[in-house]
C-alpha cells in the first residue's frame, strides 16, 4: 500500500517550495509573471481549441493541469538557475554539488587547500578518482598535480581524472558539474571502488591521526623528524 503524507511532511514541503520561491524571487523579480503567464497562456490556448471542438470543459481542465505543469517544470529550472548563481564563486559551492550526487559516489570535501582558499575535492566512484578544484587556476594546477601523483602511487592503473570549476577556457561551469560527473566513463568495477576508498580513507586516517601539534609551534620548537613538510 502507498505511504500517506504526514501533515507535517505536507508542511516541510510547502515550507521548501515558498523558500525556493523566495530565494529565486530576489534573483529573478518577473518569476511570478512569468509563471502566471506560463499557466493561463497554456489555458487559453486550450479553451480556444476546446471551443473549436466543441469540448471547452474537457479541455478547459486539461489547460489547467497542463498550465500547472508548465508552470512546475519552469519554475524548477529557474529555481535551479539561481540557487547555483547564488552558489557560483562562494567557497566550497563545488563541495555542495558533489555531496548532492547520486549513489555510487564517495565525496571527500578539502583533501588539499591554500591560504587563499583555493581547494580540491575528491569524489570516487565507477570513473575512478575525480579531484575538483575551486578557486585561482593558476594556485589550483599544482596543488591538483601533487595530489594527482600521491594519489596515483596509492589506486595503480585507476583512472585519475581532474576537473576546474570555472567559466574560462578548459573549466566546467558550477551549474554543469553534476551532469559532467554523471557522464564520465565508467570503467572501474564495483569491487574495485571499494578497494580504492578503502586505501585513500586510511591515507586520511594516517594524516589526521599525525603527531602534529595543533595552532602555532612554541618558539624554538620542531616538528618530530619523520614528520611530512607542511604546506
């Protein structure tokens, strides 16, 4: 038997639905017009056909729920649109896209960062290892290089693949990570992911379980000998 809404879940989402429209509202101030547009154009049209054909109430019905639909769909990409324009160029926006992926994935948000806040991500999954930088292209190459190399002695012949978020030349806009995730080769087997998170999670283990004291060092002080270079 299908599952019945609770009041308060009927709530929650009426709650999300008028933020989303406030929030879309302040980037796009002609939403309502629009959607009004949208819904009552799609009515006209079929009442005037409904009248044509001698049906109007059918019709007129169907122009109501086919208006609302219109309404819906447009209303989604444009909430969409601004909730990214919102997003776009605020640190760890990349970060928020990539835990929304779907299952398969395994996201590891700030695996290397500057003092600048330019930061990489890690993402695993059925395409490999996928490092996404967000921040200064120029700050971002080589951090992603370093990373790509320590991460390559670690997974073999697993594909290792980076990715700019950005709107220059070579960069794969906020809006469109995602999708430009989702359609990445899958080449690397199930089994073979596991294996792979498994070894990147203990080289995270080791790292935050390091003799590293935290804040800044006592005058005079050293860093254990063995202890790796700090960036």
């Amino acid at each position: 038997m299908a599952r019945q809404d609770t009041p308060d879940e009927n709530a929650g989402r009426l709650k999300q639905i008028r933020q989303a429209y406030t929030m879309t509202k302040k980037v796009d101030p002609k939403i309502g017009l629009i959607l009004a547009g949208i819904w009552i154009g799609v009515l006209v049209v079929l009442l005037a056909v409904g009248f044509a054909i001698g049906h109007p109430i059918y019709l007129g019905i169907l122009g109501l729920i086919l208006g609302l639909l219109a309404a819906v769909i447009v209303f989604g990409r444009r909430a969409e649109k601004a909730a990214f324009g919102q997003m776009d160029g605020q640190p760890g926006a990349a970060a928020a896209v990539l835990n929304n992926l779907k299952r398969g994935w395994t996201v590891t948000p700030v695996v290397a960062a500057t003092r600048n806040q330019d930061v990489v991500h890690r993402a695993v999954g059925r395409a490999g290892v996928v490092l996404v930088g967000e921040g200064n292209v120029n700050r971002l190459r080589p951090l992603m290089s370093s990373e790509k190399r320590k991460i390559n002695r670690m997974v073999g012949d697993v594909p290792v693949t980076e990715v700019l978020v950005g709107d220059g030349e070579g960069q794969v806009p906020l809006r469109k990570l995602q999708m430009h995730m989702t359609k990445l080769p899958r080449t690397v087997a199930p089994a073979q992911v596991t294996v792979v998170n498994d070894r990147l999670r203990a080289i995270g283990d080791l790292l935050s379980n390091a003799p590293i004291p935290k804040g800044p060092l006592p005058k005079g002080a050293r860093l254990p000998k063995g202890g790796g270079k700090m960036r």
